[in-house]
C-alpha cells in the first residue's frame, strides 16, 4: 500500500489530538473508532469489503503496514466474515498507544513527559508540526461548507469522527451547531464507513445482539438515516469488553 499517504487511523488519532494540552478526547470511543479506521482502510486498500453487516477478507495478501496487516491477518484467521459491531467491540487493548508510537517515530509527534499530583508519570503527546492536522480539519471544513459530495476517504474520517464523538471537538459550542449536524451527514458518502460508523456507535449504545436493517453495502447504499444510532428495543445489551479503554495517553 506503501507509505505515501497517512491512515485513516492515524488522521483519526491527529484529530484527536489537542494542540494545548497533548492529550487526546474521546479516549474511550477513540478507541473503537481507530479499530473501525483500521477496517476502512483495509476495505480502501482493496483486502476486505463489506458482505451486509459483516466484514469479509477478498484479498489477504498484506498491505505493508505492520499495525493493518495484523488487523487482516487476525479478519482473515476468523475463516467466515464477520461482523462489524463484533469486531470494533473486540479487545484493544493498546491500540491507541500503538498508534501515538507510531506517530512518533514519523516525527508528527513528541512525547512529553510529567507527573500527575506530583507522584504518577504520565506521557503526553505534542503534534511537531499542527499544520498537518489543519490540513486534516481543513478536508472536513471543506465537504462541510461547500456540501460537495467528499472523496470516500474523507467521507469516512467524517462518519468516524461523528462516531466517535469528535464534533464537540472540532466545532465547540453553539456557533458550531450547524457544523457538527452536516458532519454528522457526511455519514451517508460512503457506505463501508457508515457501515463501521453505526458499528462504533453500536457498540458504545450496548447494541450488537442483532444485524441492522438495511446494512450497508448489502444493496449499495449506506445504513439507513445519519443519525447517531440508538439501541434497539428489545435486543439485549452485551457487556463492555475489559482493555476497551485502556491507554498510556488520554
């Protein structure tokens, strides 16, 4: 897949990322959203793709990246496709840390290191040059303001950061109302990422127990409505997996 471009992953995580304080919001459900990026990434890449509400593996040879071909490698050892909400809601524990390791090695970003109360050593994280995550926000912006139709990348990266709960984010307060809504519909461009949008917000809810109507990718259209998912009546919530939340930096 070589390295010309960043990962949707990695977009995800910078993002994510405060610029003041180096710590990352949303921890919690960034850590499902950077297990979803991993898949569409991967269905990008050509090595998997949709099959209803499911994940299947059309090509397994490797992408080159060590982090996503572990992601295949494990998709690809299930032998059945599976599905999307299973998936993101699976362990990962050490995903993120991955990933800011990852992105420190790049040089996109440093570590810092400090105590909190004076006693526990944390580890913050300082993006080396900001202009790569206004260059990020600025594809948002962009599909944001003109209402064109965006590239199925950054069509994905927005329905992950409406997952994810990012919007508040990049558009605090009431003057970024409007902004956070058409972020939200950004959701229905492509359908994969819609597909592991509502898988995210599946799993945040407690919702997994059974498929979504009209899942995307089964008929060529994305899952039905952007709305923030809600969980559905009657199916019952499956507990939280332990390592979900767990990471070296917030």
């Amino acid at each position: 897949m070589g390295r010309s471009r960043r990962t949707l992953p990695e977009e995800l995580l910078l993002l994510a990322l405060d610029p003041t304080t180096g710590t990352t919001a949303q921890p919690q459900s960034l850590d499902l959203g950077l297990a979803g990026a991993q898949l569409v990434e991967l269905a990008l890449a050509g090595r998997i793709a949709p099959d209803g509400d499911r994940i299947a593996v059309v090509v397994p040879r490797p992408t080159g990246d060590p982090t996503l071909d572990c992601a295949l490698e494990l998709l690809r050892r299930r032998g059945a496709p599976v599905r999307a909400v299973h998936w993101i809601g699976g362990p990962r524990l050490g995903l993120r840390q991955t990933y800011l390791s990852h992105l420190e090695r790049c040089g996109m970003v440093h570590a810092v290191e400090g105590q909190m109360c004076g006693v526990l050593p944390t580890t913050r994280y300082q993006a080396t040059d900001n202009a790569i995550s206004r260059e990020i926000k600025a594809r948002l912006d962009s599909a944001i303001r003109t209402g064109v139709p965006p590239d199925p990348r950054t069509a994905a990266l927005a329905a992950l950061a409406h997952a994810v709960g990012l919007g508040k984010h990049l558009y605090p307060g009431n003057e970024g109302r409007s902004s956070r809504s058409r972020l939200r519909d950004l959701i229905r461009h492509d359908p994969m990422g819609g597909l592991v949008a509502h898988a995210v917000m599946d799993v945040q809810n407690g919702v997994g127990a059974q498929p979504r109507r009209a899942a995307a990718g089964s008929a060529g259209r994305p899952p039905a409505g952007a709305r923030t998912a809600e969980p559905a009546r009657g199916v019952p919530a499956q507990p939280r997996r332990a390592g979900m939340a767990r990471a070296v930096a917030h």
